[in-house]
C-alpha cells in the first residue's frame, strides 16, 4: 500500500514539473492575429503646394499709390501643374506671355467671402437643363472641380448631355442620370434648350460699368485683407458683373475678383437689352485682366493692346462688317507695334503685336451679349484658349485662320470703344449711336 502511495506522489510530482516546463513555451507561442483586409487604393488628392522662395505675400493697401512690385507674386501664381514620376506635383518655371496656363489648384487661401459657385448637389435628375452639347470622345467627368480625383464616368465617343451650369472653368453636365463636372474645352456644339429665355453660350451680361475713383484693389475675396489680383490707377474704366453687397465682382482670369465700391465712381447701368436710352448708356461691356509689372516685355504687350484698341474703336453702320486683322494690322514695328509674346504654331515667340489677341478676345465677349451681331469668322487659341477669359471664350487674330471678323445687322449705327489705362485692365464697350 505504501508502495503505491509513493508511486502515485512520483507520478504527480513529475506531472507537475512536465507542466511547468511547458508553460512557458506555451506563453512565448505568437498570439494568430486576424489577416488584414485589403484596402482600396487612395484617391488623390489635389495637390496643396508647400511655400516656397516664390510664396505669395500680402499686397498692403494703396501701397504708396502705384509703388507696388508684382514681379514675384505672378511668378508665384501663374504656373503650370506638371506631374512627377512618384505622381506628386512640382511648380514648373515661370514664363511671362499669353500662353501660360491659369493654375486652378494654387489659387491662394480666401480670407474672406466669395461668390458661391453652383456644384453638383444643386442639381438632380429633374434639374432643368440650359443646354444641350456634346462631350468630346474621352471626355472624364468628376465629382468634384478636379481632375486630379477618380473619374465619374468617362465616353468613349463623341456623346450627347444636358448642360446644367456653367462657371469660368467648368461645366456641370447630366449624363445617364449621373450629374458630374467637365471642363469647358470638352464641350462642343451647345445649344441653349429655351433659345428665347436663355443667353446663347458663352454669354456673361456685365451690368455695370464705372470708373475707379482712387488706387483700386482687384481682391481675391469680398476683404479689405486679402491679396490682390491687380492693382488699378484712378481714372481706370471697367466694368462689372454684378455687386455682391459692397463689393463689385469682375471676372479675373478664369475666377473671379472683388473691387470695393468705395473704390469707384461713375457707376453706371449697361442696358439690359440692346436698346439704350440714350447716348450715354452702353449696350453691352465686358473687361478682362492681363499682367502687369515693369519688364520690357509686359510695358510691350500694353503698348499694343493699347494701339489695337485705338485701332478698333470704331463706328459701325448697319451692315457693316470689321476685320480685325485688316483694322489693327499690319503687325509690323513700321506699324506702331512693338515685340512682345505671341503664338506661332503652338510655341511662344517675341513678335510685334504680341497682346492684340487680347484686344480682339475681349471685344468678341462682348459682341457675344448683342444677338445682331452676327459672327463670322472666330478661333479659339487651341483647345483651352487663352488663360485671360472663362475657357473659350477668346478669338485669336494674327493670320487668314486666326481673325475676327464681325457684322452689324441692327438698323442702326454701334460704336465701339476701348479703355486701357496700363495697369492690367482692358475694357470694351458697345454704345447704340443715336442719329440726329
């Protein structure tokens, strides 16, 4: 008996060490864990540029009049996106002339309110349409204003969509129920679908024109705080879109600017038809932006457009046509002009006349506000256009295939007439002239 009593207590005592052995090889066994599921590729995301020696600064107000250096604060702003093999983006060189491309993805931070741009929640399937176009084979459509995020949809050919909004940059179209964004350039053929209430395509009515009283800022946003897209002399006429409480809203390149009304006088009402009251009333007015500072090349370009407008400020009688390239050419040193950038076969070169395609794009949004104006020749600087204008909005001129060439078929006389003051502005004006 006591022999099995010493065997049962050996057998347990060596059951006892066998598990404390064990334990802990038991204890340092990897805990499983679950495998990990896959993840979807990230969207990108619009590319947000660090700060850089060309960083924008703030522009004080008046600055000492005109005394304002904007060499380094173009350099900053127009640029060109070009992406990267790791797929991020980089800020290219800068080159001054009509061909540099309006950034949309570096425009500076607002400091204060804007005008609040329609997007893709605004509309629905029942959403009445403006028009009708067709997209360009391969056209992407977005979700947001960018193409650097996964397409919506994208066509294979040449494909029919409704037109629901159209801002500077983009249009926001209908296709298959899908409600997306394309950019201007691939859209063609757009006809409004209520041609009697709705303004032909491209049509943007300036309702106001003055003249500014002091040193005007051209701000990014509705405040007295924010950069300055352009900085205008006193006795500089434009005109203006709308006011948007205290703040005149301009078209600046291919967004928007804000001019304070305490910057300006004069105001006056463009006719909302094309039948004015009297003299002193333009029937329609539009004025676009270009770059200035003190190079050579840039005092060039202004001295141009300001011979092409002289040149072009002309009275038109009924039946009347005017050829751009016949009225402001020969494009010639002998013919007044100076060299400044130009387009040649798709490259920028330093030849005379260089600035005179903004002279003739930015009177072709104006005639595009008289529906007796009949257009009838017109082209675009290539698919985007020139950079100055909501895309495709410009008409080249230089040649036989680039040229405008225009006709008045109202039963009474139209003056044209230009405004530049040298400081960044050019402003057309149409007036109804009023035979004694």
């Amino acid at each position: 008996m006591m022999f099995f009593k010493r065997m049962l207590a050996l057998t347990l005592m060596l059951m006892l060490l066998l598990a404390m052995a064990a334990e802990p090889a038991l204890a340092a066994k990897p805990t499983p864990t679950p495998t990990p599921r896959p993840t979807a590729t990230p969207v990108p995301t619009i590319p947000v540029f660090p700060p850089s020696d060309a960083a924008p600064t703030p522009l004080p107000n008046k600055a000492n009049g005109m005394e304002m250096n904007l060499d380094e604060w173009y350099k900053w702003y127009y640029t060109e996106v070009e992406p990267l093999p790791n797929g991020n983006y980089k800020r290219p060189t800068y080159v001054v002339e009509d061909r540099v491309q309006f950034n949309e993805y570096a425009l500076p931070e607002p400091m204060g309110e804007q005008y609040a741009l329609k997007t893709v929640e605004d509309f629905d399937k029942k959403s009445p349409a403006l028009y009708t176009c067709y997209l360009k084979e391969g056209t992407s459509a977005y979700n947001v204003r960018s193409i650097y995020v996964d397409r919506l949809f994208k066509v294979g050919g040449k494909t029919k969509v409704d037109v629901l909004y159209l801002d500077p940059l983009w249009a926001i179209v209908r296709f298959r129920g899908q409600i997306g964004y394309v950019k201007r350039h691939r859209i063609v053929d757009v006809k409004p679908v209520d041609p009697v209430n709705t303004p032909p395509y491209g049509v943007q009515k300036h309702q106001y024109v003055a003249v500014t009283a002091d040193t005007a800022e051209v701000r990014v946003s509705k405040s007295h705080e924010d950069y300055c897209w352009a900085i205008l002399k006193p006795g500089t006429t434009l005109s203006i879109w709308q006011f948007d409480g205290e703040w005149a809203v301009v078209n600046y390149w291919r967004t928007y600017g804000y001019i304070h009304i305490s910057d300006l006088t004069d105001i006056r009402t463009v006719s909302p038809t094309d039948q004015a009251l009297n003299d002193d009333t333009p029937i329609a007015a539009y004025t676009s932006y270009y770059k200035y500072n003190s190079t050579e090349i840039i005092q060039n370009r202004m001295h141009n457009i300001d011979v092409g407008i002289q040149r072009m400020s002309v009275v038109l009688k009924p039946g009347q046509e005017l050829d751009a390239n016949d009225t402001m050419g020969p494009y010639s040193l002998a013919n007044g002009y100076l060299e400044a950038g130009a387009l040649a076969e798709g490259t920028t070169i330093q030849s005379p006349g260089g600035g005179t395609c903004q002279v003739s794009s930015t009177l072709y949004n104006v005639l595009l506000q008289l529906p007796k104006i009949t257009i009838l020749h017109r082209r675009a600087h290539g698919d985007n256009g020139a950079p100055y204008l909501p895309m495709g909005q410009d008409a080249a001129v230089g040649n036989s295939e680039l040229n405008l060439i225009f006709r008045n078929d109202y039963d009474f006389p139209i003056r044209l007439e230009g405004h530049t003051n040298y400081d960044g502005a050019l402003c057309w004006l149409i007036y109804r002239v009023f035979e004694e």
